[in-house]
C-alpha cells in the first residue's frame, strides 16, 4: 500500500495493468518504458514466455519529477492475461493502489473484456476489496482498428464502467494514451492517499499533504516531463517485444524473478536506485495480512468521465460537490431525467460512497472507515435510509428493476449527505 518515508520525503504507489490477454498491457508498458527519461526510470522486467506471452508479470519502476516538496515513485505491474494464470493475478494484486483496466477495444473480444472484468472483482474479493473501494480507470486500447471491427467508446462505457471511473482511449503500440491513463491513476491514487490523512496527524510542512488538490500537486505536469516524446519514433513499440534493446531485461520463466528484478542492475544509475521487488518468502505473508484486511472506503477516488450534456436552463446540484466529483453528479442527473435509473442509482453510490470515505478520514479513527454505517450515523444521517438506499443499489447492481421513485430517493439521499458532509467544514 501506499506509504510516505519521512526521512527521503517520498510518496511510493503500487499501479496494477489489468485486463484480457493480448489486450495491450505489456506494450502500454514498453510504450511508457521507451519514452520516459532515462534518469526517472528503472529496468522493464518482463516475465515472458519463448513465444513472448507474459507468464508471470511485467514490473517498470518510475520515479516522477519532484512534486513540491516531494519525490513520487510508481511501480507499475502487469498480470498475465490468460485465464489459468489467476493465482499470479491474485498475488500482483496485493497491496495495489490504483488499477488500470486496459481493455480490447475490438468487438470480438467483449466477452475476453467481461471475463476479465470479473476476474478482477474476484480476486480483489479474495483481498476483501472491491473495485468500487479502489481507485482505477479503464484503457480502451487498439483505437486504430478498423472502425467497423470496433466497439464504441460509449458502448465500452455503458459495458464495463460501473462506477464513472475515467476513461482513455488509446493505441498502445504507438504510445498513444498511455502518458495520459497513467496520469490520471495517479492522480487518483495520490488523492485517495489524501483522504486517508487524518487532520492533525501530519506537522510541518507534511500537514500540506492533505490540503493539497491534484492541480496543485501538478501531477498532470509532473507525469508529463516523464515523456521524452521525440526520443522515440511513432511506432517503434510494435516490435518491441522482440527488440534486443539493452533497457528492457528478458527474464526467462526458469529464472528467479525477485533476484533478477533486486540485482544492481535494475536500475539505470546508482543514484536513482528503485526498490526492488519484494523477497518471495514475504509475499505470502503479505497476501495473507492483506486478506484479512477490512475494505476501507477511504481508498475510493473517483473522477467520472463526462456525462451527457445538459438541457440548456436545467437544475443542477454539481456546486455542492468537490470539483472533481462534479461529473458524477451531472451523469447522475443525467440519468434521472432520461429514466436510465439504474445508471442513476449507480452514480449515486458512487458520490455516497466518496462522502462516506471523507467522513471517516475526518473522524481520524482507523475503525470508522470499515464501518460505513457508523460514519452515517456520525454524519448524522438516518439509518433506515441508508439501509433503503443500500437495497436500492444492491438492485441496480445486479441489474433489477429500479423505480422513477427508487431512483429519486437515492439522489436525495446523496444529497443529503454531500449536505451533511459540507456542514463539517465550516
């Protein structure tokens, strides 16, 4: 999980690519790996069969710019893709703090999309999270596909984004989107470890962590001196995975990857050395501490993806939300007023859920997040509500009819929420 070293000041997340075989997660890897600077990136470790399917996992380590008065490190994994590799997929997951989703973007490969999708829930079940709990996007690669062999951005939306995550398209293989999905997993990532700063815990210069919006960290700007664009042709991924190139280590699957991706040279230049992976005997200790940790809702960030534009004149509550929430109360609304209540009720949990997270890191306790029934009652919300409110979700989740009412009341209750959660502030 993420954590923050007092002594070097540096913020290290953990960034997971997940998604279908031969979807374009190692290649949105190598496409990042060849146009990042090489002063701010380690060894591309691959983990790759003789036919050049990734068997184990893929790990690049990246250090961003300085951010203020901060270093930020991402270590950026990959999971191999096919179906009966799920307990390595398991063990990549643990202790993840953001998940890009990249997905096939071509219309066969739907189901391969689905069928990962609820991988992913599966095994972050198995570490007792869940995807609505844990900040991600979703990548829609091959983007340059013929038109007519490819599903619709907004047909990938409708399907695959349950909860308004933000969205990419991209072609992974020419490095196009990948800077920009990566920019805002980690714009995510560093919000959510905001929000779980308890107020008063940090002195100093530290306290300005948490009041700190991601404009202000200039993660966008910071992500974006990452990419030395002109370093590498349009293209020049396409045949990556069979390049020579003296960067990229080929680890055969026989080999030791935890003494492969520790060894010294791991890392482009002694003084920007990057943590290695963890030693083997400690994973199944951490898998094991991970499964027994409870959901904390203060791990949710969401920024959604535009939603449909508004009549002209229309009501809006948007102003009573966070900038960056703004877009899942207009789709919200959007729904209510084009009778989508499912999508709707959706939206809702999604603003609810965020109030939630901020209410128990204000609360400044590590119980009050696993509990969110105790934070309404902080909140001072009523209990039979949030319980309807829960039912109602629980049915538009598993796609069952949702009432014009049922719906409605859902939004009041979000509003009601927002409402309480704003009167703290003051």
């Amino acid at each position: 999980m993420a954590a923050l070293n007092p002594l070097t000041r540096e913020l290290v997340f953990k960034i997971v690519f997940y998604g279908p075989g031969l979807g374009g997660k190692t290649t949105t890897l190598q496409a990042i790996h060849e146009r990042t600077k090489p002063e701010q990136r380690g060894k591309l470790v691959s983990l790759a069969t003789p036919t050049e399917r990734t068997l184990y996992f893929d790990f690049l380590p990246v250090r961003l710019p300085r951010i203020r008065n901060l270093n930020v490190r991402l270590q950026l994994f990959t999971v191999p893709g096919q179906v009966y590799f799920s307990a390595t997929r398991k063990l990549v997951l643990t202790g993840a703090d953001g998940i890009v989703f990249v997905a096939d973007s071509q219309l066969g490969r739907m189901d391969a999309n689905q069928e990962s999708l609820e991988d992913l829930s599966g095994n972050l079940a198995e570490h007792a999270r869940s995807l609505s709990q844990i900040p991600h996007t979703f990548q829609w690669n091959k983007r340059d596909i013929e038109e007519s062999l490819l599903a619709t951005e907004g047909e990938l939306d409708r399907r695959f984004n349950l909860f308004a995550a933000p969205t990419t398209p991209s072609v992974a293989t020419r490095g196009i989107g990948v800077f920009d999905s990566l920019e805002k997993i980690t714009r995510l990532v560093v919000e959510a470890y905001k929000a779980k700063i308890p107020r008063g815990e940090l002195r100093g210069d530290d306290a300005g962590i948490a009041a700190l919006d991601p404009d202000d960290l200039g993660i966008e700007e910071a992500v974006r001196e990452l990419a030395e664009s002109d370093r590498v042709p349009p293209g020049s991924v396409r045949g990556a995975r069979t390049s020579s190139s003296s960067s990229v280590a080929r680890v055969s699957p026989s080999a030791n990857p935890v003494a492969r991706a520790a060894s010294p040279s791991a890392s482009p230049t002694s003084s920007a050395q990057l943590s290695p992976l963890p030693p083997t005997q400690n994973y199944e200790a951490t898998l094991a501490a991970a499964a027994k940790r409870a959901p904390s809702m203060t791990d949710l960030a969401v920024t959604a993806s535009p939603p449909p534009p508004a009549p002209e004149g229309s009501l809006s509550f948007s102003d009573m939300w966070p900038a960056d929430e703004r877009n899942a109360v207009r789709r919200a609304e959007s729904s209510l007023a084009s009778g989508d209540f499912i999508g709707a009720v959706l939206a809702c949990d999604v603003l609810v859920a965020r109030v939630l997270a901020s209410g128990a890191a204000l609360a400044g306790t590590l119980e009050a997040p696993r509990d969110p029934g105790m934070v309404v009652l902080l909140l001072g919300l009523e209990g039979p509500r949030y319980l309807a409110f829960r039912t109602t979700v629980r049915a538009a989740r598993n796609k069952e009819q949702v009432t014009a009412r049922a719906g409605t009341e859902c939004f009041l209750f979000a509003l009601e929420a927002r409402r309480a959660r704003n009167a703290l502030d003051r």
